[in-house]
C-alpha cells in the first residue's frame, strides 16, 4: 500500500470536540480501489425496488456498485439479481434496460439463460464432451438478496449479517417512508441518470448536510416565499442522528415545500388544503397524532451506508451513486410514491419532486456545482483536511450540525482499516463532560 496511512486518514477527539478528514480520501486511487474492496464488497448495496418488476419475466438490468446485473422476477415469481455475464465468454447477456422475457440470449455465441438464470440454449452443444456441465454453467446469482419492504438489497460477502440486522435503527425511517400507503409504495416510471465530477462522497455528506440548504439553495426558499411560502417556515428545526452501522438520517418540521402526502404548500392550491387536512385526519385514526405527524409532516433525509440516499422530504427521491474515479461518480435516481395515489396527486408529487430534485430542478445543478467546486479546491494539497466538528459538544445536535456525517465516516473508517468499533454516542460523551 506504499505510504498510505490508513489509520491517519480521520481525526476523531470527541473529548476535544474535533472531527476532521484527510483529503487525500478525495483524491487517491489506491483509496478508491480500496473503497471497493472493504466498503462496497463487504456491505449490503442497494438494487431496485420490487414495483420495478411486478410481473413474472419483467426485469432491470442496471449497474451495481460497478456490478452489471440483471433484477428479474422469474417465471416462477422470485426475485432475483443474476450477474450479467456469460459463462461462456463473459459477455453481457442482457442489453436493455428494461422489459419482459422468459429467456436472456448472449449476442455473441447464442448461449441462452432462463429468467431463472438456467443455461437452456447451446448451438452445437453435440460438440462438448460429457464433462460439459449446464448446470455449473448457469448464470452466477448475486451471493446474497434480500429485501425490506420492496427494497431490494444484494451484498457479494456471503457471511453478511441479515438485512435487517444491518439496516439497524434506519429500518424505523424505512417504515416511516413505507406507511405512507397502506397497499405499498412503487417507483414512478423514468429513471434519472447523471454524472459528477466529483468524489463519491462528497454525495453523502451533501446529501445529509442540512448547514448547506439555506446557502447554497436560496433561490429555492425565495421561490416559496414568492409562491405565497410564510418566511417563518423557512426557519425548520429537526436534528441529526446516527442510526448505528454508518447509517444517519437528519429531519425537520415544518415543510416548507409541503409534502404530497398530506402537508398543503400554497402552491398547492387553495382547493387541495381541505382534501390534505381530510388525509391527515385519516393518518391520525390510524396511526395516532404523534406517529401521523413524523409520517405527513416530517421531512427526512437518510443515508443507508454507503451509497444509499432516501430523500422522504417535498417529494421521495431514491438516489444511489457509485465512483468510476476518485473525482468522478455516476448517479442514479428514481421517485417512490404510494400505489394508490389519486392521479392529481401523483401530478403534485412529480411537479413537486422536479422543482427541486430533477437534474434541472432548483437543488441538484447547485449541488453538482458545489461538490464539483470543492473537488477543484482540492487541487491545493497543502490544505490537507476538511472539517466536520460541527455539533460534536452540543448534547442535542441539530439538523445543521455534522453528527450525521461523523457516522459515516467512523463507519467508513473502521472498514477501511479492518477495525471496526463500536458507535460513538456523542451526547453521552458531552453529558459525561457536563
């Protein structure tokens, strides 16, 4: 590993309240390829979502953590995430992004696979001796899949933890996201790809950063004050939290931007707030007030470690990333809505999702600009850490202060270095200091 100094890479003095990150995390490629190795082959990793294949045949084939693979649901209704590569010669099996089909056939020698990931088809098999198995030579599954309220999971480590043991605290704001619809939640047609000249995770703490909102997105809060928005809900108050296993969610009240689900904007309309109120009530019956509150009125967004973004906030954005290179990543993106949404409220939700999270929206060009800024600043080696102390001796941290980051990068830094430890309660530490 040459001079790399695994152990160095974070600074974390809780007595001291300093927390900071070397940048060279930013930048080097042995890291990167060991991001790979001990963070991403050794974690449970987002594929898809069941409503993306309802129908036996329908399949996806995407990339996961840098993994062509094919999600499918077979003939005979099982979901699973076959590798998508030939046992021939290796090559893709799948081509298209989406469909139905009882069978995958290799375009370069016609092998063909079953949705069930059989090897059916062999043109000449009477050349092959005895020894030729067809069975062995059946398409590779992902070592582990499982899921968790339709989300679909695959991890390559076949001694993995279950899912919900890894999913730990974060399952409470996965259920959160989930109660929204009593008969399940789907993934809206469209897929939203994009790129960045930036480093993976920088996307994380972004993603989880609420001291960067009213800054770098305040042409979005004066759209809603001009909207007809009262400033006074401009001003959220929430908090962040680690969820245990890297995870960390940061939520806030009000919604300034309303939430489709049952929090009326102004821009809503005037004629949507009693049918919002009606649905709120509805939420309380069956959930109580308390409950009902955190499920409709809430903003949240969470991380699921490591590359798992769920933004439950003026619409749902389920969002994954993966780097190709250390100042490069490719991310995807996709809405999450009730299945039993009426049709004007879908049209809400979308308008909704696409002010601010689409590609053109007012939140990610401002992000993409920001992160792809800061990677720039990191041409400057001689200033060699970021900060993320914020918060660390508050005893209650805000959803402004940094906590939610520190939990990612222990969790990222005990893997990388082979050593992982037990979480960190910071509040605990501060009172013990009291």
């Amino acid at each position: 590993m040459g001079n790399l100094d695994l152990e160095s890479l974070v600074i974390d003095n809780t007595a001291a309240g300093l927390f900071r990150v070397n940048r060279r995390v930013f930048t080097d490629p042995e890291i990167l390829d060991l991001e790979r190795q001990r963070v991403f082959e050794q974690c449970w990793i987002y594929a898809g979502h069941e409503s993306e294949i309802p129908q036996a045949g329908d399949f996806r084939s995407r990339q996961v953590a840098g993994r062509p693979v094919i999600l499918v649901r077979g003939s005979d209704g099982q979901v699973r995430v076959l590798l998508n590569t030939c046992t021939h010669r290796g090559a893709l099996v799948c081509l298209q992004p989406a469909g139905n089909a009882k069978s995958f056939q290799c375009p370069y020698h016609a092998w063909t696979f079953s949705n069930h990931g059989e090897l059916i088809g062999v043109p000449g098999d009477d050349a092959y001796s005895v020894a030729f198995d067809r069975q062995e030579l059946a398409l590779a599954q992902a070592p582990r899949v499982e899921s968790y309220r339709g989300f679909i999971f695959i991890g390559f480590n076949p001694q993995l933890e279950s899912l919900v043991d890894y999913l730990s605290g974060a399952r409470e704001y996965l259920d959160l996201v989930c109660d929204q619809s009593e008969v399940g939640m789907e993934v809206v047609g469209g897929t939203q790809l994009y790129s960045m000249r930036a480093n993976w995770k920088l996307l994380v703490e972004n993603s989880i950063d609420g001291y960067h909102a009213p800054i770098t997105h305040q042409r979005y809060f004066e759209f809603l004050v001009e909207m007809g928005v009262d400033a006074a809900r401009i001003r959220r108050m929430g908090r962040g939290k680690s969820l245990g296993n890297g995870h960390a969610v940061i939520e806030t009240a009000p919604a300034p931007g309303g939430r489709p689900i049952a929090a009326w904007a102004p821009h809503f309309g005037e004629a949507k707030k009693a049918e919002l109120e009606a649905i709120q009530r509805r939420f309380e019956e069956r959930f109580g007030a308390e409950r009902a509150f955190k499920i409709t009125q809430t903003n949240r967004n969470l991380l699921i470690f490591p590359n798992l973004i769920i933004n439950d906030i003026m619409a749902i954005t389920i969002r994954t990333f993966f780097p190709r290179t250390p100042d490069y990543m490719e991310i995807t993106a996709w809405a999450l809505a009730p299945v039993d949404e009426p049709p004007d409220h879908r049209a809400l939700r979308l308008d909704n999702f696409l002010t601010f999270l689409g590609p053109g929206g007012f939140a990610t060009p401002d992000d993409v600009e920001m992160l792809e800024n800061c990677q720039r600043g990191f041409a400057n080696r001689e200033v060699e850490w970021s900060d993320i102390s914020r918060g660390m001796r508050r005893e209650h941290p805000l959803h402004n202060d940094e906590l939610q980051m520190r939990a990612f990068w222990r969790q990222w830094h005990g893997l990388m270095t082979l050593s992982p430890t037990a979480p960190i309660e910071e509040a605990q530490a501060v009172a013990a200091r009291a």
